[in-house]
C-alpha cells in the first residue's frame, strides 16, 4: 500500500488529472478505474472467469508476446496515475483553502454515534486531541476511523480496512468487534469525565467483547475460541487464556453499537471475556500500529512511542469494528459499511515526560525553581507553600514525545483538522509556520490544519501573571462532571470468607442516574446472593427502591464464573453502598500460578449508564479498578524442604551402612609399620625414578640432533 508520492510520479499525477477530466464525460473509463493496488479480484477472475488473463501472464513471462507487454504496462502506468492523483491533490497546500470551516471532530465532543452517515470522500481520517489537566497531568487522545463498503469486504477487496483483522473477522462470523487494552486508574475526582464517555475505555488489563453469528451456543463457543486465538497471535496477547471460566453472555449491560438488520439479530451471539493478569507493553503497540494506513511513519501516529506510552498514569487501546448504515432519505438508503476506530488515550505526565532521557533520575529542583504560593502569610525567602501544579504548567510536544510531529498522513481526509488542543483562547500557543489556525466559537479549544509535508511543533508557554488574577480556571478547561463515582474493595478478614463493597456516588443535586451494575468473578470467589445489601447515604433502606433488576448466574467450578449484572436507580446527591459476601475456594496445588502469594486478579466490574429521565446525556460508562484476591496459599517451599531433609537423613544412614559392610576393620598394632623414616625413603626412591626417566629422555633427544 503506498503512502508516500515520490517525486518522478508527478508527470504521472497530471496524467490521472487529464484522465480524470476524461471520466467525467466517459462512464466506461470511469468503471475502468482501480480505487487502490489492494482491491484485486479474486483468484477465480483470473483463472476461471477470464482465461484470457492467464495467457496474457504466460505470454509475458515467457516472453513470446511483446505488444501484449507493452499493453500490460501501459495499462499499469494508466492505473498509478489514478492511484497517485489523489493523493497528491490530498498532500498539496490548496487543499488548505477549503480548511475554513469548524473542525468535524473534537473530544468536547460526542464520539460519532453508529448512525452516523460516512460519506465515502471520508474514508479515513486522523485527529489528535490534547487536554491539559490538573496536577501537571496532559491527556493525550489518538484517534484513527476508516471504513469499507460491506460488498468490498465481503469480496475482500480491502482499502483502508486492515486485511489481517478483516479476514480473522471473516473466519470468526463476527458482526462487531471491541478489543480494549487498559492500565492504570482514571482519576475522576481531579481529572473529570472520562475521555470519549466511557465508551473506549476497558478494564485493567484486556477486555474482549463481540457479535457472533452462529444458530446455536456451542457455534457460537466454537466461533469465540477461534477469534480469541487469532486475535492472540495478531496483538501478541494472551487472548487465547479466555477460556469458559473467563467468559460471560451479559443480558443488560452491552448493547451494539452498529446497525445490524433485524433478520439477524436471533442468530447474533454476544460473549465478553477479561484478562485482568494481562500486561500490557510494546509488543501490543506494535501490531496495533500496522493496521493503520501509515504504519505509523508519518502523521499523528508518528508520535506514538512505547517508551512514552506505556511510562503514562492511565493508558487505554480500543478497536472498534461495527457495521453502519445511511439514513434512509427521499433518494434512497445508500450502501451500509464496516468501519474501524483505533483510538489511543493517555494520561502524561508532565515533569516526567520533561526529564532528559540521558539522566531520566528524578532531583529535588533548585530553590529558584520552585513553584511557590506567594498569597499565604508565611511565605518567604525560607519558606515555600507549593502551588497548584495546574499553574504555570508549559510544554512542547518535542519534550513530551520526543519527537515533532511529521507532515500528516497522505491518506487522511484533509478537511478534518490532525491536531486539537483544548485550552482558552487567552492562552498563547506558539506553532510551526505553514500551519492554519481555527478557534471553536466556545472559546475553549483550537485546532490547526498542518503542512503536508512539513514538520509540526507546538509550544504551550508559561501564562503571564501580570494583569488579571492568575488561577487554574485561566489556564485549564474545567472537564465535565462524571454522571457516577465510582470504586470498589475487598472487605473482611481471613483466608476463609470475604466481602465486596462498591460506593457509587451521583453529584447530581436534581437528576437521578439509572445505570447496570455487571460483576464477572471466578469460580474460586462463591458469592452469596442472599448476603447482596443496598444502603443509601451509610442507612439501609428498601432494597427494590435502588435495585430494580438483577441477573444471576452462578459459578460452576472450574467450568464457568459468577456473572451478577444489577439495574440500579440512585436518587440525586446520594451514595449506594453495594455489599457482599464470599466464599474462598482451596485450589489444587496445580491451578496456582508461580507468584501465587502475590494474589489472584479479579476483573473490574462494568458500568453502563443509561441515559437521564431529561434525555439531554448520551449513555456512557465506565471501569472500576480490579482488586486482588488473597487465597489460601500452601507453603510451596515445604516440599523442597522435605526433600532436602530426606536427602540428608538416607545420605547419613546409607554412608554408615556402607561403610560399616564393605570397609575392612583392623588394629593398629596388626597393621604394616609406618614411620618417618620410611615415608622419607619411598619419597627418595620415587624422585629417582622421575630424575632417571626425564635424563634418559634428554639423552635420547640429544642423540637424535
């Protein structure tokens, strides 16, 4: 797939121009086209359908038809010319023009809805938003969307659409897709609502969860088991470890996102699997930057690094596959299509992304450096209260990635702005030239329209604290307030039984949130639903007046988990305490894992929020943090004690023994005499002979010269 126009392959884009003009007035060479080097026909076109093709190749390879050559290479100029045309009108500078217009996507935003109608001029496109947040935090999010018409993917002639992951896709039977990579812990009380709503965000660890076509339950367990494993050797994870007792089928809390018809709903399947031990590193960076366009080499991708990824507070990967269809209007319903979301949030640090890479150990900054409160009443030149870490916050990208950004991706569609970057408008951001700037009329985010070909940098300076008051509202956009607060722990003590308590909080002074509660534990964690306790503000109250729902599934062992999926109500400014207890299962010492006195994972549990009676909020979501699960642990050390116990006492007894049958005893006045004088004999007698045989081996040497 080509991405970058060489320079001697612009006599061949004003070839494609004239043909394009051509086009226009003639259908056949429009229908003669080749949209992209990848959509080749199938195998069966060039052996049964046309067997002229196939002379046609044997005569060129063998050389017996030259005009037939020089047919197949006009032909093949012809086709790179409509190839490269557009993608130099996309790379040159007039495309700018048209750049006027308010950006089509930003993380203010709402993420576009599975009914939204792509046009087929957008069929991929790239954007980067960044958000400053509190506590010297920057949220980075990466966004990357294509698509591909349902008869091209069917066929199999792939565009935009990874062809790896398409035809696994195909294999599978899988209607929609949504793979989450996750790690570390979204902090909502400083941070605010979480990127995207929720919606892209997965447990700690991998999150797996699809559509499957299949008429019964055990196709659609044999269909999971193949897609599990092929996604495992396409991401490098453990993906093949979700087994039954890691998969669940939820029944309120998932809905699709894509528009599948209605015949087809009764056959469609939905399984979710977690792997919440599974760490997440480079090697599952890597295979997620080949499904994109640009391979990551140029474009925002580029700036996709694992040292700086994976070194962030909180980091999660989403792919996102599902199917879209157009709206139906006067002229007609157009074409329905798959498409692709890779996104990519992360939380940075700032002083430590900051930090040279030559001495990254963190010191103590001089006192002239220090970020001081000057407004408390003891401040002075020996004393130093510190300031928020919002307030004079200033970077660069080069210091938080490492690197510029490089031109923009070829393929991307050049009326969607690359970078974003949500700040007030009395912030000074300072650019790269050749770039365009649009503010957003709110007056709290700008995006820019980058040079094709250029290097993009971005410096965000201190703010100057001469003039008007200097606080963290100056500087920073306020993030929206989460619908739901949410963490959960383990309680009580023992190896023996145990508790799980959940406090989920609504900040909300005037409107109740009506969300699903959805536990998946393993099998060794035996809940007792009749303990199950709602509480609100600390006192117990009806429990049908918060839980209006409930779906149990309960564990089998060593054969499937517990699944608990609650419908929860909470009235405005309160706090549910969701309670329960537990049984320790004892493991065979087989299924415990090498570090088993580090705890077993126990997945996050799930939260879908449906939308407010006011229906002014989109339905959204979120994680709590997994937990560790202490069980009791045997001492695995024991054994390699017994045996070296063991070992010692037969060593001790079988010497004895052994000694005592086959050494031969004796007196010692009944043994031969041993004096001085006669070891200093036998002493002499043996220097001798060595002196005697190394002087004969002299003189025979000597005699030979």
């Amino acid at each position: 797939m080509p991405f970058l126009v060489p320079p001697e392959l612009h006599c061949l884009a004003r070839r494609g121009e004239e043909l394009a003009q051509l086009s226009s007035t003639s259908p056949d060479l429009e229908q003669s086209k080749l949209s992209h080097p990848n959509e080749t026909p199938p195998l069966s076109e060039f052996t049964s359908k046309n067997p002229a093709n196939r002379k046609r190749g044997r005569a060129s390879i063998n050389g017996r038809t030259t005009a037939t050559m020089r047919f197949s290479i006009s032909r093949l100029l012809t086709a790179a010319s409509i190839i490269f045309t557009p993608l130099l009108l996309q790379s040159s500078p007039v495309s700018a023009s048209s750049s006027s217009q308010e950006p089509a996507l930003s993380q203010s935003s709402q993420p576009a809805s599975a009914s939204t109608v792509i046009s087929s001029d957008s069929e991929y496109h790239e954007q980067l938003v960044l958000r400053p947040l509190p506590q010297s935090a920057l949220l980075a999010s990466f966004n990357f969307r294509s698509n591909i018409s349902v008869s091209a993917f069917e066929a199999q002639n792939f565009r935009f659409f990874p062809r790896s992951l398409g035809q696994i896709l195909q294999y599978a039977g899988t209607r929609e897709l949504h793979l989450r990579f996750a790690l570390g812990r979204w902090d909502a009380e400083s941070w605010g609502s979480r990127p995207w709503d929720g919606a892209r965000e997965g447990g700690t660890g991998v999150e797996l969860w699809a559509w499957l076509d299949a008429e019964t339950d055990e196709e659609a367990d044999q269909k999971w088991l193949i897609l599990t494993n092929a996604l495992s050797g396409l991401f490098c994870a453990s993906l093949n470890f979700i087994d039954g007792t890691r998969t669940t089928r939820p029944v309120m809390s998932f809905q699709p996102e894509g528009d599948h018809p209605n015949s087809t709903i009764a056959n469609t399947h939905l399984l979710h699997g977690t792997l919440p031990h599974e760490v997440v590193c480079t090697e599952n960076l890597t295979p997620f930057l080949k499904l994109l366009p640009c391979k990551g080499k140029t474009g925002i991708s580029s700036l996709l690094n694992g040292h700086k990824l994976f070194d962030a507070t909180w980091q999660s990967m989403a792919i996102d596959v599902r199917p879209v269809c157009p709206r139906e209007t006067e002229e007609g319903r157009g074409e329905c299509v798959l498409e692709i979301e890779q996104t990519i949030d992360m939380v940075l640090d700032v002083d430590r992304s900051k930090r040279p890479r030559g001495n990254p150990i963190p010191r103590p900054p001089p006192a002239q450096d220090l970020k001081c409160d000057p407004s408390k009443e003891y401040d002075s030149d020996n004393a130093c209260f510190p300031a928020d870490y919002a307030l004079g916050q200033d970077w660069s990208l080069t210091q938080i990635f490492g690197k510029t950004l490089k031109g923009t991706c070829p393929l991307t569609d050049p009326n969607i702005p690359p970078v974003c970057i949500q700040v007030p408008n009395s912030r000074h951001i300072f650019t790269s030239l050749g770039n365009k700037e649009v503010k957003d009329p709110s007056g709290n985010s700008r995006c820019y329209y980058l040079d094709p070909e250029g290097s993009f940098e971005m410096v965000l300076p201190p703010m100057s604290k001469d003039g008007a008051q200097h606080t963290a509202e100056s500087e920073l956009v306020k993030g929206e307030t989460p619908l739901l607060y949410a963490e959960r722990s383990f309680m009580g003590h023992g190896q023996e039984r145990g508790g799980v308590q959940a406090i989920l909080r609504n900040p909300s002074w005037d409107t109740e949130v009506e969300f699903v509660y959805m536990e998946s534990l393993p099998w060794f964690m035996r809940v007792y639903l009749h303990t199950l306790e709602a509480r609100i503000n600390g006192q117990k109250t009806s429990y049908d007046s918060v839980v209006k729902e409930i779906y149990y599934r309960p564990a089998v062992d060593r054969a499937r988990g517990t699944q608990l999926e609650l419908r929860m109500v909470i009235p405005p400014a309160s706090t549910v305490f969701l309670t329960y207890d537990f049984e320790k299962s004892i493991l065979r010492y087989t299924e415990y894992p090498p570090d088993a006195n580090r705890g077993f994972d126990v997945a996050a549990s799930i939260i879908t929020i449906r939308s407010p009676s006011n229906g002014k909020r989109v339905p959204a979501g979120m994680r709590t943090t997994s937990l560790l699960l202490n069980l009791p642990t045997p001492d695995f050390s024991m054994p390699y004690n017994v045996i070296i116990f063991t070992s010692t006492a037969i060593a001790l007894a079988f010497g004895g023994m052994f000694n005592i049958l086959v050494r031969r005893f004796v007196a010692a006045d009944e043994g031969p005499e041993v004096s001085v004088k006669r070891m200093r004999n036998k002493a002499v007698a043996l220097g001798r002979k060595v002196a005697a045989k190394f002087g004969r081996g002299g003189k025979e040497e000597g005699k030979k010269e």
